[in-house]
C-alpha cells in the first residue's frame, strides 16, 4: 500500500509498480491533505480517540478497584456487570437510548455508551488484586483513605496494566466507524475512518476523484494512489504509538489473565 500510494498513477493502473516506487511522487498525499474534509475528519479522530480513551481508562480503574475490596455486595454487582457481556440489548434499544438521553449527533453518542468494556474492567480488576493487601493496610494505619490509596498506590504500581488498557482502548477508537455511522449525520463530526470507508469500500472519491483527474496531475496520481493513501495516514499515528507501550503488553495482559 505504502509503495502504491507514491508511485505514478498511470504505472499503477496498469499494474507495473512491484516491491519498489515507480515514477515515486507525493501527489496523492498532496491531494489528501488539501481536502478541508479529510483535515477536519483526521482532528475529530484525535480528539475522540484521546478523550475517549481517558473516559475508558478512568472508569474502568474506578469501576475495577471497588471490586477488589471488601464491599458489601461485590459479588452481587460482579455479576450484574459480567452478564452485560453475554445479553445486550441490540442495535435498536441501544440507539433509542442514546436518542432519548439527547446524545444523537454529538460526539458524546461515540464516548459515553462505550465507557467501559466488561473484559477489560476484568482485566484490570485482576491486576489491582495482585497488589498485596499490606501496602492497603499500611496506608490505612498511616490515615489515607480509599481515594488516596487509588490514587497515590494503585495507579503508579498499577502502570502495565494501565498502558496496556490505554493502548487497546485507544486502538479501538481509532479504527471505530460503525458508531459514527449509527449516531452522527453531521458530515463536520465524522471521524476520519468513515471518510475511509466511502473511499476505499463504497468507492465515492468525491473531492479526491476529481483532483485526480484534473488535467495538471492526472498523469501522476489515480483512484488506487488516493485510496492506498488514504489508509496508510490512517493507520500511520497507531504504528508511531505502538512501540513506546509495547513493551507493557506481555506483563499487563499476562498478569491479567494467569491470576484468577
């Protein structure tokens, strides 16, 4: 894709471009990044994928600590919180709901119903309940209370599992479409990923397909340049994160996943 999208468009076309760049140009980037469109959909992107991810991390770490102390009726809300991973109730309830509490065409429709994910609420709970009890009791004798503890004690020995979820919450946000196409109609609040989806899938080049065929550079750049384009500045800012938390992964999900 990365070799497509700066090769000439009509080598391209005719299926001459291999493993290398043939007649290497930037004119589909170019056109991409001149359409008003794309721009304004790649910052709502960034801005749900970075407060979404702070919405799911924070409430799934306050979701998840209570149920690792002593609280009356923990077992009874584990179970109410674990059973919404096997009965949901659809497409249908789920949008009247977001309709009736007045979220539908706004960014709140994509952050507030997906807050927390069961699995990874699990996940982090394990995680806090392998801290030993003795760092609790310690701090309780020494006057902090349970918001303190959070605070100060779990979350900073708590960071795999923390990068860990930030990472996955994040991911999903970014590549997330079905949502906006569900919830929103204003075309200015479509993450860039539905703009995605119209070039690549539904083949509606709009802006794109008209820049490349204008008669300045219509040599150099096609339908498959634009396309190919499109999906590598997509993916692009998720292949620059990935490394700086990868190394949490296998600690953050291991310890998650071997301690019951």
């Amino acid at each position: 894709m990365a070799i497509i999208s700066v090769s000439d468009g009509l080598l391209v076309s005719r299926g001459d471009v291999r493993f290398f760049p043939s007649g290497f140009n930037l004119e589909a980037y170019k056109t991409i990044l001149e359409d008003p469109a794309i721009i304004r959909s790649y910052g709502n992107t960034f801005l749900y994928t970075t407060l979404g991810t702070l919405i799911n991390v924070a409430l799934t770490a306050l979701c998840a600590y209570p149920l690792t102390r002593k609280l009356q009726g923990k077992t009874v809300f584990t179970v109410l919180i674990v059973l919404t991973m096997f009965f949901h109730g659809g497409m249908i309830p789920s949008y009247l709901v977001v309709n009736n509490l007045g979220l539908l065409d706004s960014m709140w429709a994509i952050l507030l119903p997906p807050a927390i994910n069961v699995w990874y609420m699990i996940m982090m709970r394990t995680f806090f309940a392998g801290i030993p009890g003795e760092i609790h009791e310690s701090a309780l004798m020494d006057g902090a209370n349970d918001l303190v503890i959070f605070l100060r004690i779990v979350l900073p020995l708590s960071v795999p599992v923390l990068a860990t979820m930030t990472m996955f919450y994040a991911v999903w946000h970014w590549n997330s479409f079905f949502p906006s196409m569900i919830y929103l109609n204003d075309q200015k609040l479509f993450p860039v990923q539905i703009i995605m989806r119209k070039i690549v899938v539904a083949g509606q080049m709009g802006n794109q397909s008209m820049a490349a065929s204008g008669s300045e550079i219509g040599v150099l750049v096609s339908a498959e340049n634009i396309k190919y384009a499109v999906i590598i500045i997509t993916i692009l800012p998720i292949l620059l994160v990935y490394p700086f938390v990868q190394k949490y992964f296998v600690k953050g999900v291991m310890v998650g996943a071997l301690k019951g």
